[in-house]
C-alpha cells in the first residue's frame, strides 16, 4: 500500500505493477492538489548543474555523482524509444514537453570563477554555449501537471481517493479509505510533506523531517493583453540574494501562445521571501524582472503568490545530500525524491527492497 499521489509515489506503483507486486495507491485529491509538491514544481530534469555554477558546498554533489538520470528520462518521454523502458515505467509520450533547455541569463555575477566553471559545465555535456558568453543549461523542463496525469492514467485503477485510517497490527497494515479494507503486507509513505503526520499516527519518531517553506509567485499578463514571452531560465544576479555567490532566481513558463503564458518565479528570493507579505514579495520579484526583462511592461503585470510546502529529511549530522531517500523499519518504508529527476530512482530502491523480502499480496473487501 502507497499512500501519496505525487510523483514519488506513482512511479513507486507503476514500478511495482511492472514487477507483478500487487499494490493500491492512496491520495487525497487523486494527485490534483494545487499545492501539492510535484503539481507546484517548475519542472525542470535537474542535472546537478546549478550546484556546479553556484560554487558553494553543494558542488561537491556533482563530483560525488549527483544522479544524472536524463537519458531514463528520455526513454520514458519519447514514443521511438517505447520498447527501450525498463519494466515498470511509466509511459511518458503524453506529458507536454515545455523546452529542451534553460536560458542561463546573467545580470550581474561578481563571482571571478563563473566562466571556469561554465567551461568545466561545457566540457561535461551539461551547458551549451550557444554564442559568446550565452549558456544553455541542457535540463529539459515538462508541464508537471500533464506529467501527473499521465502517471495517474495509466494506473488509475490501482488508486483509491480518500482520507486513510491506517493501523499497523503485528506485521499486518490495515487500511480503511471510504468503503474499502486493505489488508496489506507492506506500507510505502510517498505522501512529501504528509510523511510526517502519518508517521506520527502511527507512532513512529523515525526518520524525522524538516519542513522547507518557499513563497513562489506566479507572474501573469494583464487583462486582454499577452506580453509574457515563453521563457525558461536561470537568472543569475546578485540583487536575487545580496551577499550570497552565485546568487540566481528561476523562471519556468506554462500555457501557450494563444491563451498566453504564465510565469513560475521561484530560487533564491522565494525561499528569501518565505517571511514577507504577499506586497513585499511581489515588490521585489517586479524588481528582479525589470533588471532582467527591461523591455516588459513591468508595472502592468499581475502577480499572485504561491507558498510550497516542502519536506525533506533529517539526515545524521544534520547534512543535506540530494540523492533519493528510503527508511526502512520492516514494516514501513518512508520515502522523499527531493527532487523530481530523482524520482525514478527513488522507485528502484523501494522496489528493490520491497521485492527482496517476503510479502504476500494486498486483500481488498
């Protein structure tokens, strides 16, 4: 039993399904949750290249192997590379793609090392130069809610809707949502920031999770007009976080040339903009956007905030690494991606120590 609609959680369940594990899915809102962590991501495959360009800590992910998971990816999206998926994973030829690429837009950056690194990027596969001193960051970027339905879809008869009553008894889960009784072998929490709540019900301290508050803000045209052009980039500019290297926000673009584009604004001043006032926040995005898009009509577009709630965690020492995370206690398996790329990864590890240990399949009433 799956609890948690996410990306996470389904692609657990259409990797399970692959294997022939019997395995229902639980979600509240049937993985249609506005605020939900997958819904309200910007969508792009990460490629551990920001860590790379940033020059802080989390370089170092990149040189301890951050998962470049894109070519997994690829063959999930593609519909001439159907017969290369591994069992188990979804078919991805519905989700709209959005760009091959983000934009590296550089404002200001009074980082000296930032084009040896670029170079270093270069060399690896990661960016593009498309002109003299113009980057590509080569990190797809999807519309995450056709990603979801997609996931949903085709497993829609594995899901149930609902509040779940959950209760461990020996190692037997028992599971109520409406008129349904699951009785099941193993229980995966893939529910992000629900984790620790359910957790807590059922009386488990481990792991613990951080809760990490973003205030993204969506950028829209003004009324009957479109003055939104498509972008996707990665806006380097020191006024983004003033006193922090490698200081950069994120615009990711959905909708269309005809019904106009909305704009996600989120990297360093969303998670800088947790504490302000909607006013405040919308203030200093409108700032940020008229030193990178001079030529927009700044004043007249509409902006609307969007608080995330988002969970990761708690690792021993306290450190932050970006790679999938599995708890096991035997009984209940308690999973985060932390990043959406990760997610088919993620899956491997569940499925693999759900498939190693003995289980008997779910019984439904």
């Amino acid at each position: 039993m799956i609890v948690g609609g996410g990306v996470a959680g389904l692609w657990i369940l259409h990797r399970l399904l692959g294997r022939g594990v019997d395995a229902l899915l639980i979600d509240r809102h049937g993985g249609r949750d506005p605020r939900a962590q997958t819904r309200s991501s910007q969508g792009i495959l990460h490629r551990g290249t920001k860590y790379l360009l940033r020059g802080d800590s989390n370089s170092s992910m990149l040189d301890d192997g951050f998962p470049d998971l894109l070519e997994r990816w690829r063959v999930c999206l593609e519909a001439a590379e159907v017969g290369r998926r591994r069992p188990g994973d979804p078919d991805l030829t519905s989700v709209r793609p959005l760009a091959d690429g983000v934009d590296l837009v550089q404002v200001s950056s009074g980082d000296p090392s930032l084009r040896s690194r670029l170079r270093d990027a270069a060399a690896r596969g990661l960016v593009h130069e498309t002109s003299a001193g113009s980057f590509r960051l080569l990190e797809p970027v999807l519309d995450p809610a056709s990603l979801l339905d997609a996931l949903w879809r085709q497993v829609e008869a594995r899901c149930l809707v609902g509040t779940p009553r959950i209760g461990i008894q020996a190692s037997s889960v028992r599971v109520r949502v409406g008129r349904h009784r699951v009785a099941a072998r193993r229980l995966v929490l893939a529910a992000g920031a629900g984790n620790a709540p359910l957790l807590s019900g059922l009386g488990r301290r481990q792991p613990t999770m951080v809760r990490r508050l973003v205030h993204l803000v969506w950028v829209d045209d003004p009324p009957g007009r479109h003055v939104l052009p498509p972008v996707q980039a990665h806006v380097l500019d020191d006024a983004a976080a003033p006193g922090s290297r490698g200081a950069h926000w994120t615009v990711t673009s959905t909708g269309s040339d005809a019904r106009g584009w909305r704009w996600t604004v989120g990297g360093d001043p969303s998670e800088r903009g947790v504490g302000r006032s909607d006013r405040r926040q919308h203030a200093e995005i409108r700032r940020l956007i008229a030193r990178a898009f001079p030529a927009l009509d700044v004043a007249s577009l509409r902006l609307t905030s969007h608080r995330v709630d988002k969970a990761e965690p708690v690792l021993p020492g306290g450190g932050r690494r970006l790679e999938p995370f599995v708890h096991d206690d035997g009984t209940v398996l308690t999973a985060w991606p932390l990043k959406l790329v990760l997610a088919p990864l993620l899956a491997d590890r569940v499925v693999e120590r759900l498939t190693t240990s003995s289980s008997r399949p779910w019984r439904s009433s």
